[in-house]
C-alpha cells in the first residue's frame, strides 16, 4: 500500500508540472520521512530543498548488511539523520538540480557522511 504526502483539495486543479517533478515535492520538512511503497524507498525533505530525497532499500541493504524492513529504513535514517541531510547537501551541491526536482541517493553518498558523522558521535553506526 502506497502513503499519500499531499492531496489537493477536490475543486483544485493540479498544477502543471515539468516531467520528473511530483506533488509530493510538496512535503514540508518539519514532516517524519515515510515509507513509499510503489517505488520501495524511504521519502525524506531535505532541507533547504523543496524536492524530495529517495533512498532506496538497496541501498539501506548495502548500508545494514541485512535486507531490511521498511521500519528499519526508516529507524536508521531518524538515528542517522544528520548523515543524510549532509549527503543530501553535498548532492545538491555537486549536481544543482532545480529547486523542485526531487532525487536520490546511493549508498555510497549516505556512507561518506555516517563515517564523518561517526567520527564526531564516536561511532560509523553501520554494523
């Protein structure tokens, strides 16, 4: 089952979007990262971003060693979540996609920022 982030109200009409863009661009940052379902990744708002950042479960798997439960996705990124904004920081920075494009990314950009998030908290917090 897929999660809803943002439903117009029904006499609206959805704006015109460039491709690649999706009204879940529209998830304000003070929002918890969720679990989509149709494309298997944890959904956060980075900030600074309107975008979303996607991470996929693969990733995750690279990440834990394990296959991973959405709920434990998502548990490592609320741990880990400075090391995720930071990732997704330098992203923006090393690509400068629009302000609405949302994005990835891949283990390895998340594994850059837990070692230095790990050496400033005492730990990698990867198993």
């Amino acid at each position: 089952m897929s999660q809803s982030i943002a439903v117009p109200p029904p006499d609206s009409k959805p704006a015109k979007l460039p491709w690649g863009h999706t009204d879940d661009r529209l998830m304000p940052s003070s929002k918890p990262p969720i679990w989509r379902n149709d494309i298997d990744a944890l959904a956060f708002q980075p900030g600074e971003h309107i975008g979303l950042c996607m991470v996929h479960r693969r990733a995750f798997r690279t990440l834990l060693r394990v296959m991973p439960t959405p709920r434990e996705c998502v548990a490592f990124f609320n741990t880990h979540q400075e090391a995720f904004q930071a990732a997704a920081r330098a992203k923006l920075l090393r690509t400068t996609p629009p302000s609405t494009a949302n994005f990835h990314l891949t283990s390895r950009d998340v594994i850059r920022h837990l070692k230095n998030w790990g050496r400033a908290h005492g730990s990698f917090g990867l198993k």
